[in-house]
C-alpha cells in the first residue's frame, strides 16, 4: 500500500489506470494528446515498475524499458491490445510527434548543461571511437560470416551495414537502392534480407546497453556513471535539480521546441538531418555563451523532467508503433543471432577502445558511440540511454545515429562495388 511509483501511490496509480482501461474497452479514449498520454503513462509506469521488480529482467536485460517496449509489443503481437488503442497511440507517436518532441527535450537540455570547454573536448574526439566502432564491427561480421557459410562479403554487406546504418528511414531504405544498383537483387527482396538482422540488432543493443549498465556498477574504473570525458571534471555545470519551478518548466519547453525548428529551417538549405543540425546550432550556442544561463538552466530542467516523467511513455509507444515482434521472430535463428551478436560485440569493443584513445569512459564511449550507431535511430537511442541510464549521452548518441548512419551509406556506395 505504501509502494511508490513516479511519486505516487501504487493504488493510486492503479486507480487511474482502470479508468484509462475502461475508457480503452469501451471505445472512449480520444485520440492525439489526451488518449496518448493517458494511455501511454498508464501502461508505461506499471511496465517500467514491473520491470524493475522482475528478476533477471532488472539485473541483466535493461529493466523497466525493456519491460515496457517488448510487453507493450507483445499485446500488439498477440491481439490483446484492441486496434482502436493502438491507433490512439500510433497517431501520438506519429502525426502527434511525441517522439521529436522527447528527443528535443534532451538534446537541448543536455548539452546546455554540460561544461563548454568538455563539450569541445569531447565533440572534436567523438570520430574515433564512431569509427573504430565500425572496423571491429565488420571484421567479426566478416569473420562470423566466413565461419558459420555465410561468407565473410555477406555478413558486412547483408548484417553488419544494416544494424550500423542508422535505422530504417535513414539507413536500411536508401542502403537497399545502393545494393540494388550492384547485384541486381530486386529492392524487395533486399528489404527483406536487410530488416530482420537491423530489428534483431536493435534487440541486442538495448539489451546490451543494460549489461554495460551492470558492468560498470561491477567494474566502475570501466564507468564515468554518464560522464564521457575521462579528465575527473564534472561535466554538467547544472548539479540534479532540487527546486524547479514552472518558469523553468515553461522556458525550457519553448526552447527546446525552438531549437529543434531552427534545426528543421537549417536541413532546407543543408543536406543533413534535423537533429544532427540541432545538436550544431545548441553546441555552438552553448560554446559562444550568448544564450543567458537562465535559459540554459531551464533547459537542463525541462531536459531532467522529460527523462523522469516521458521516458516509460515513450518506450511504450516504441513498443507499440515502431516494435514488430513478427519481424524478429520470423528471421531468429542461431546464424543470424551469432552474427548479428557478432557486430554488437564488435560495436561495443571498438568503440569502447576508441574512446580510451581520446580520453573517454569504455562504457560511455561504448554506449553512445557503439550501441547508438547499431539500433533504430532515435527511438533504438532512447531504448538503448533509458536502459543503460546515461541519458546525459543523448546528443552524442545522436551524433552517432545521424551523422554516422550517413558515414555508414557513403561506406556502402564505395564498398559494395568491390564486395559483390
């Protein structure tokens, strides 16, 4: 009875839950923001507590964001969720932009709130680990792949690509049409070899950001516990919030919905994601000092409220909208496992080592560098940092997703001629 989640009581929260249930069961959740976020908050505080309680699940495989993504999933796959919920949340996700709208929280928060000259150090050194994250993850795929039959040219092209390209829209699709163009495969059949082994990597990569969580609290010379810069200077100018105010609530939002329009202006005149843009105008603002600190501490405020209060809603509704079970149960098999396990250890190795060379955590450089370059873009970020709890990382796993997705596609036109 005195059990507590996100701050209330456990009855409480059950309480409001059943009413949300009912609304759902007899067709009374609207749609857009209200439906969205009841349900979502519902369903992801008792997921994200569960998973927490649940053993195994809470020591080795992420927790509470594991829980909510993949049972949210499951009552999808399953048929438990009526198609009128999942509809509410699916148009929350999507025209409703709840997923753009959490990512600019923490962008904008996150890099306002470390220390400039770190932010400098750590941004001109973030190429390395990115990097070498991708060699050791194409030379176990290809060494799994000539191991297990499957060819050493087939496990790059066909598992490593894939799972280090930055998610669907922005890496497996255009990646398709460059496969296409050298081996004459018909674009859908592409598609269909080049899915299943980025979805299952997805899979491993939140896992695995669960266990390198672990591996620090067990070895924390390993861990900066979310600081990437090995230099014993706190990162983070803006210390956990003890007091916030609505003023800070308010100014952090309107800056950080602001800062993500000036990224969507930018990409109309430069050929890069708006995120990645986002990220370039924030930290130059932030190293130039023009924007008053009040204004930054707002957004380190809002940045924190978001991570505590949105995070469970969010991964349900990645669960939900973007996690198709079928996909990832349809193509398991051992020899794609092996192989797709291969590049995320391979991620994990090279970029952690890489980032010991320039001055950076294993584990964080690990994270942000390795495991954000092998899920699904944003939403694989959010499920990977939420699992690991490190989302002071967001804007360089950003930096990985987007600008290393696009590393991974100029990577491909040059080698896929030579490979096939």
């Amino acid at each position: 009875m005195n059990t507590e989640v996100m701050g209330m009581k456990l009855p409480h929260l059950l309480a409001l839950s059943v009413l949300v249930a009912i609304a759902s069961a007899i067709g009374k959740l609207p749609g857009g923001m209200v439906g969205g976020f009841a349900i979502t908050m519902s369903m992801g505080f008792l997921l994200d507590w569960l998973g927490s309680k649940t053993p195994i699940v809470n020591s080795y495989l992420g927790g509470g964001p594991i829980f909510c993504i993949f049972v949210s999933a499951a009552f999808v796959y399953f048929g438990i969720m009526p198609p009128s919920v999942k509809k509410v949340i699916d148009g929350f996700m999507k025209p409703s932009d709840f997923l753009n709208f959490y990512i600019a929280a923490l962008i904008c928060g996150s890099i306002f709130g470390m220390k400039a000259k770190l932010l400098v150090k750590a941004g001109l050194r973030f190429a390395v680990p990115i990097v070498l994250g991708l060699i050791c993850a194409s030379i176990l795929a290809g060494l799994v792949g000539a191991l297990t039959g499957e060819g050493w040219s087939r496990g790059i092209a066909f598992i490593c690509y894939p799972i280090m390209g930055g998610g669907l829209g922005a890496g497996v699709l255009p990646m398709s049409e460059i496969l296409h163009a050298s081996t004459n495969i018909s674009t859908k059949e592409i598609l269909s070899l080049l899915i299943p082994p980025m979805a299952i990597g997805n899979v491993l990569a939140i896992i695995f950001g669960g266990l390198l969580d672990k591996l620090g609290k067990v070895y924390p010379q390993l861990s900066g516990e979310g600081k990437l810069i090995r230099s014993g200077e706190e990162e983070h100018e803006v210390a956990d919030v003890t007091q916030v105010t609505i003023q800070a609530l308010g100014i952090g939002l309107f800056t950080a919905c602001t800062m993500l329009l000036v990224g969507r202006i930018l990409s109309k005149f430069i050929p890069l994601h708006y995120y990645a843009l986002m990220i370039i105008t924030v930290a130059i603002l932030k190293v130039s000092g023009v924007v008053p600190k009040s204004i930054q501490e707002a957004s380190a405020t809002w940045f924190k409220f978001v991570a505590k209060y949105m995070t469970a809603p969010l991964l349900v509704g990645v669960g939900v909208t973007y996690t198709d079970l079928g996909v990832v149960i349809d193509a398991f098999n051992l020899q794609t496992f092996f192989l797709v396990l291969s590049v995320i250890v391979g991620a994990i190795i090279g970029a952690g080592c890489g980032g010991l060379l320039v001055g950076f955590h294993f584990i964080e450089s690990a994270i942000a560098a390795g495991l954000c370059m092998a899920n699904m873009g944003g939403t694989g970020d959010v499920a990977v940092l939420s699992a690991a709890n490190r989302f002071e990382l967001m804007p360089f796993s950003q930096i990985a997703s987007r600008l290393g997705g696009a590393l991974i596609l100029i990577i491909v036109g040059l080698t896929i001629p030579i490979l096939y």
